[in-house]
C-alpha cells in the first residue's frame, strides 16, 4: 500500500490539518463570544507619524 516515506508524509498533512482546523474553530469560538474579539486602540494620526520619524532616523545609521 503506502511505502514509508508516503506514510510520513500524510501523516504530517494530518497533523497539520488538524493544527489548521483548531484555530479555525478557535476564531469562531471568539468571534461568537457575546463581548467579541477585542483589537488594540486606535492610535492618533500625530502618535504614528512621530514613530515613523523615529523609524527613518534608525534606518539612516
């Protein structure tokens, strides 16, 4: 039937799909939630383009 190295290989597909399938059903699971998924604070316009000064400025050294 399946020689060793095709016997390996489905089986790392199907730990990998079985890995793939718990974080869909996680996503789900928090999506669902009534308090939903919570995302990071919105930064000002003024917070983000004083980063990227500092960013550019690292860049040029």
């Amino acid at each position: 039937c399946l020689g060793e190295e095709n016997f390996k290989t489905r089986d790392r597909l199907l730990k990998t799909l079985d890995i793939l399938t718990l974080i869909v059903l996680d996503l789900c699971k928090r999506r669902t939630k009534p308090d939903g998924i919570i995302y990071p604070g919105v930064s000002s316009e003024e917070e983000v383009t004083s980063e990227k000064k500092i960013e550019n400025s690292t860049e040029n050294l």
